[in-house]
C-alpha cells in the first residue's frame, strides 16, 4: 500500500483532491438535484426573468420600446379595473383558502383519529376525483350550478324555490364553490399528516387534566396541527389567486379574475409590458399575503394559549 | 408543608380504591380476570408483573381510559361507572411524561388548572409550589423541547400533583431513565408521596423499584392477582413459585408434605432433610408434593471449622464475581438442580476456587413452603 503509494505521488494527491469533492454531502447534493434545478431554471426562472424585464419596458404596436420606464406598474396599481380585479382575486383566494381549510380539517381529523384500518381507503377515495381532468370537474360544476342545473331542478322540486336562480352560476361565488371543491384535496392532505403527527397520549393527558372533548381538541390537537392548516391554506391560497380556467369557464362577467386580465394582455390586447407589470404585483401581493396569513394564523395560535 | 405532613402520615385503614371481580375482556381474550383489590388510602402501591400481565390495563380503567367489561371500581366510595376520565378524582404520570410541546413547563403545570378559574395569584402559587415539590424551581420558562428525560418526568409528576387528586397514577414512570436516574427518582418519588400523602398507584415490571417504594404490592400474572402483600412478606413468603421467581433468585427444592396443620407443615427433601416451616396463608395442598425455596442470599458459606445448626455440604462448580458479590453455583450430592448462593465478598468469598468442598449454613425460617 505505502509502496505504491510512493511510487505515484502524482496519481495520489490527484486522487486526493478528487474524491473529497465527489464524496462530500453538499456536492452530492447538488448532484442529485441538478436534472430538477436545470429543468426549473429553464422553465421557470428564466421565463420569470423575461416577465421581469418587459415588465419595464413598453409595448409599441408591434415592437416593444426597451427604454425603462415604471409606466406599467403605474397602470397596474392605479387603473380602477385592475385594481378591482385584484382585489377580488385576493378576495376569492382568501375565501376559497379559509373554506376549503374550514371543511377539509373534520375529514382530515375523521381519517386520522376514526379512520381505524382504513386509513390508506379512506385517503384513496378522496383522491378519486383526481381521476378525471379538471376541465370536467369544472364543467360538471355548470351542470350542478346552471339555470336548468341539478340544483335548481332540485331545490324547485322541493318547492323552496318557484323559479330558477341565476344567482348560482357565473359571479364569484360559482368561482368560490367550484375552487373550493377542487382544491379539498390538497388541504385534506396536509391537515391530516399534521393530525397523524398528534401524539395521542397527549389527548389523553388533557383529559386526565380535566378536559372534555372539545377543550382537549381546541388546546391541544388544534395548536398542534397548526402546521398542516398553514400549509394547507398557502397550497391553496396561492394557486387559487392566479387562477384562470376556472373563472373563465364559471366566472361570467363578475367573476373574472387577475388571471384572465393578464391573460388578455399577452393575447388580444397584445400589450405584454402591462401584462407582465400585472404578473409581477400579483406575485408580489400573494407573497405578502401568504407571509400575513402565517403570521396571523401563528398569532391565533399563540393566543389559544 | 414537609414538617407538616411528615408528622401526620396519612396511611389509614380506610379504603380509597375498590376493585370489585373486575374483568376486561377483549374477544376471547382475558386482560383482566376478575380481579379483586381494595387499595388503603395514603398508600403507596404498586402493581407488579411481567407485561400483558394486566397490570396496565387495571391502572388505565382506574383513570378512566378503559372500561370493565364486568365488575366495578370506586374511588372514594363513589362508584366510578360511567364517569369519564375527565371528571375522576383520579390524575395520571404516563410512561411518556405526555409533556405538551406547545407549551413550556409552567404552561404544562397549570393546564389542569386552568379550567378551575382560580385567580392568577392562587395559580401561580400553586404551580410554584408543585415545581418546588419535584425540585423544578426557576425552570418555569423552559420550554418542554428543552427538557432532559428526568425534568420530563418531573413535569410530569407536578402536571398532575398540582390538581390534587385523590389518587395519583403512576405507568412505569421510571422505565424511560437510566439505571442512576432511576434509583435517585425512587428514592425522591417515595419521599414525595410520604410528603403528600396521596394515594400513589404504581405500574411497574421491575420488582426492585416495587420493593424499594411500595407500602403493599400486588403481583399480577396473566390477568390475575397471585398475592396482596406488604415487599417484605412477598419477597420472604412468595405464595407460588411464580411469584417467588418473578421476585428475584430463588433455589427451589423438591418435597414431600410429611405433616400438615393449622400453621406449620412438616416436610421431607432430600438436601435439606426434614423441616418444619410455617404453612403460607394461601396455601392450597395440591396432592403430597410440594415445593421448598430458598434465596440465594441466605446461604452462608460456612469457613474453615466454623460449624452451624442448619447446614448442607457440597461442591462449588461455578463461580461468577459481581463487584460487591459472589455469586456461587453449589451441587449438593441428593438435589437434581445445584444451588445458587450469594456471598458478600468481605470473607474472600471471590477467591473459592471451584471444585472445592463447601458447607452451607441457613436459617429454617428462611425455608418457604410453597403448593406445586
């Protein structure tokens, strides 16, 4: 060993100098993300540098003046219809993110605390509707909502209604009903890895202490699914916001969003400056808006104390 | 508070637990099998036995987490049927302390009182006092993440005191530290329960920790109670073999029942000869056998020409040093199984070579009578 050693000093420390570098954990690492971290460089942070850039410049008829100029974003925040949009874009995200938390912690809690054996069953039937595309569950939604919709025939059959509502499709609320429902899933999940986290001796701790059931679940399971509920409301909240197929397609005139505006810009109206000046106040917004929602929702927390 | 109640130890003759033919049945299968125990109040008692004894079980439907499929417990003379774990005079150190994380150590002391309204001074005085009685004083900030093992079952322990219940619940509270720990936490949970002078019931699979600290111990084996007795009485005076094995070594040696009467049996072994020991309260004559036991610790090796009343010779064949003992494996020309002796090592006990002649002195008293 020290032979051939001595023999190849050259080949040795090259060796040396090699294998450190392959076999330290940070260079590993990043081995193992590359094919990941290039793929998203391509597709999404250089597309996002692109948006940045016209965001400054300004669209003339059919070439674009690449002079810097904050016109774009003067537009963006002081136009009466895109600042409308906006806010009722966060409106409908904030909604959609507090109801659909709201109705997917009972099934999360009932899958983990009563699911028994049945747990993976459970899990696996909620994620049947994902077998059909989201352009259909969108479109069965119409069905449901319409005019001449299940629910109207079903509420006029009742006799609680005498004529149909058109109150049910094409305004915010179809936007906030069909959202909601599409993104359960996503906040069932989350909740319920949090709630399969709650160690169960520490509900019967609470107990022992003189709890009932509601005070044990309000100071000790609810503080600590805290987790799951944050990320259950930042996966919905911010797709939602940004949300365009389902606006465009149960939305109506009063239910247009964000989306479909800046939509319009990079298509008919060809004005991608000011499309991108809308891309990048609504990142901006929903990145505050997600800090604020942790911050609130940790404040909560602590105050349950 | 110490001086106070040191003065006035409150064992009584009263009773504070009743467990009345108790049995827990899960299908076919028996956790609990009409157990019977009536638990004196100010008593530190512990519930010994091999796991799946039952002794688990029994504990959990004392707090309220389970329920008997037949049979009754009270607490206090109030019947505990059908009131839930939340409403029992009844409080609970869980084998895994159950330290709520999301709150730091007062947080965790006062949670049970909180629901009392107690105004804030009231509170925080009895919350100081609970960490003063588990030694925790000035840690009140410390957050749960930050506790070593020890402070987590300190916490524990003042969690539930701070309620002042009327029966404190104990689940293997020692079983998570190590072997120091362990015997420190013993020696501090005894004087803890002699300050307070609650009712302590103790789980336990660990028949030292059950000895060092109990005033009575019931020894449990598959769902069934096999003795109520003070430590002294179940070390010395097991009713069966089972018990006289869980509770540390124990020579047992063949015998014939030669004289039975009200309180002495007369017996016939081939080592020891003919002796006379006193009958067991529960003995229960099973045919002409019976078994004879001895501890290992009440063999004495006899030196040189030292001679005793009580004595049996034989060879040493093996030998094994334990710092402080040695422990000596003893044929004895008769006896089928060689004996087991431990001697203190003050005589040189560690230098017999093996296969050297041996005298052993005992005490007659020494000798339990147990049924086959």
């Amino acid at each position: 060993m020290t032979v051939a050693a001595e023999g190849s000093p050259p080949l040795r420390m090259a060796g040396a100098r090699r294998n450190p570098l392959l076999q330290s954990e940070a260079v590993q690492g990043f081995a193992l993300i590359s094919p990941t971290f290039v793929y998203a460089l391509i597709l999404l942070v250089l597309p996002i540098l692109v948006v940045i850039a016209h965001s400054f410049w300004t669209q003339n008829y059919l070439t674009i003046d690449h002079t810097f100029t904050l016109e774009n974003y003067r537009i963006a925040l002081t136009e009466p219809i895109y600042r409308d949009l906006l806010w009722r874009s966060l409106y409908i995200s904030l909604t959609v993110s507090l109801l659909t938390v709201l109705l997917a912690y009972p099934i999360a809690y009932f899958i983990s605390f009563h699911g028994g054996r049945h747990k993976s069953l459970w899990l696996f039937l909620i994620t049947i509707p994902f077998w059909t595309s989201y352009l259909l569950r969108v479109m069965s939604w119409k069905v449901i909502l319409g005019y001449n919709g299940v629910l109207n025939s079903g509420l006029m059959g009742l006799g609680i209604i005498s004529e149909p509502s058109d109150a049910l499709l094409y305004n915010s609320t179809a936007v906030i009903i069909t959202l909601t429902h599409a993104w359960a899933t996503f906040a069932i999940l989350p909740i319920f890895v949090s709630l399969e986290k709650v160690d169960r001796t520490l509900v019967e701790a609470a107990t022992d202490l003189g709890d009932g059931p509601l005070r044990s679940f309000l100071r000790v399971t609810l503080p600590l699914s805290v987790p799951g509920v944050i990320s259950a409301a930042l996966i919905v909240m911010i797709p939602t916001v940004g949300d365009y197929v389902t606006p465009k397609l149960v939305g109506g005139k009063d239910g247009v969003m964000i989306a479909n505006a800046i939509q319009a810009q990079f298509g008919k109206a060809s004005n991608w400056p000011l499309g991108a000046a809308l891309s990048v106040t609504t990142m901006i917004i929903v990145s505050l808006m997600a800090g604020a929602t942790v911050l609130v929702i940790r404040a909560l927390q602590r105050l349950a104390r | 508070m110490l001086e106070r109640v040191q003065s006035e130890r409150m064992q009584s003759d009263r009773t504070m637990i009743d467990i009345r033919d108790v049995t827990r049945s899960y299908g076919s299968f028996k956790a609990l099998d009409n157990a019977s125990l009536a638990i004196r109040e100010g008593e530190f008692f512990s519930l010994l036995g091999p796991s799946g004894c039952g002794k688990t079980t029994l504990l959990r439907m004392i707090a309220g987490f389970d329920t008997p499929t037949s049979g009754s417990i009270a607490v206090d003379g109030q019947p505990m049927d059908g009131i839930p774990a939340n409403r029992r005079p009844t409080n609970m150190v869980f084998q895994s302390y159950a330290i709520f994380p999301h709150l730091n150590v007062e947080q965790n002391v006062a949670y049970g009182l909180k629901r009392l309204k107690l105004d804030a001074g009231e509170e925080k005085r009895r919350v100081e006092e609970a960490l003063a009685q588990v030694s925790l004083t000035g840690l009140g900030k410390r957050r749960a993440t930050e506790l070593s093992g020890g402070q987590r079952q300190r916490v524990a322990l003042a969690r539930a005191l701070v309620m002042r219940p009327k029966v404190l619940l104990l689940d293997e509270p020692l079983s998570a530290l190590d072997k120091k720990l362990r015997e420190q936490m013993q020696v501090e949970l005894r004087r803890l329960q002699q300050a307070v002078g609650i009712t302590f019931v103790l789980v336990t699979h660990d028949q030292y920790e059950a000895l060092a600290m109990s005033d009575r111990i019931a020894v449990m084996f598959g769902g069934r109670i096999a003795q109520v007795a003070s430590p002294k009485e179940i070390y010395q005076r097991p009713v069966n073999r089972q018990v006289a094995d869980f509770l540390g070594g124990m020579n047992f040696v063949k015998a014939e029942i030669v004289e039975e009467n009200g309180a002495s049996l007369v017996l016939d072994t081939l080592g020891f000869g003919r002796v006379r020991t006193d009958k067991p309260k529960a003995f229960m004559r099973n045919g002409g056998a019976a078994t004879l036991g001895i501890r290992p610790e009440r063999l004495r090796v006899l030196w040189d020409n030292a001679s005793a009343k009580f004595e049996v010779a034989g060879k040493v064949v093996e030998r094994h040093y334990f710092g402080e003992i040695t422990h000596l494996i003893v044929e004895i020309p008769g006896l089928e199984k060689p004996l087991s002796v431990t001697e203190t090592n003050d005589f040189g006990a560690d230098d017999i070579p093996v296969g050297a002649p041996i005298r052993l002195a005992y005490d007659p008293e020494a000798l339990v009578a147990m049924a086959d």
